[in-house]
C-alpha cells in the first residue's frame, strides 16, 4: 500500500510504503530503482502488529519500478501499487508514480 504527501513546491513527495503482516516475514528490504535495485539498502521498519513500513522522499514527475524483498529470498509485489510494470525474470514490478 502507497501513502503519498507532496511537498509546498511540487518537486518532491514523500512517498509511505506498507507490506502487510499476513504476508509473515521476519525482515523486509524495498528494492528499486530508487536505489539502484540494492537488495540491503532500505531495510523497512516492522510494526508491533506486524506490518513494515518505510518513507522515501522522491523526485516528482518520474514513476519508480520496485518489489518488496522478504527475508532475503522471496521477492513480493504491492498489490495497491499505482501500477505494474513487465521486468527480465518474466514478473512483474511494481511502479509508484509521483
């Protein structure tokens, strides 16, 4: 799930993004092209319900492909995300648009 608030001059947006705990995982890391598709940059917080979370400023007027990394093997997307985006493994990532 996606949670965006834009700042006062419309070049930047904070953008929230939400893994739900009924997908139980232990540790998740968001994985895109914000960061150059780095596996362990941005680890995501884990709520005491059970749900990750993590803020990203990002620079409007781009769209941004990503997928969430669940304990280091299984790759998920966001199922509320803005839209969807084919990649090289034959999957799907998902995309942020801001």
């Amino acid at each position: 799930m996606l949670k965006k608030q834009y700042y006062k001059d419309g070049k930047l947006c904070r953008v929230w993004f939400y893994l739900p705990a009924e997908l139980h995982a232990n540790q998740v890391h968001l994985v895109g092209d914000f960061n150059d598709w780095n596996e362990t940059q941005t680890p995501m917080k884990k709520k005491m319900d059970g749900t990750f979370y993590i803020a990203l400023t990002l620079q409007t007027g781009k769209s941004y492909q990503y997928r969430y990394l669940l304990d280091g093997e299984r790759w998920e997307n966001d199922w509320e995300a803005d839209g969807y985006e084919p990649n090289s493994l034959g999957e799907e990532n998902s995309v942020v648009i801001v």
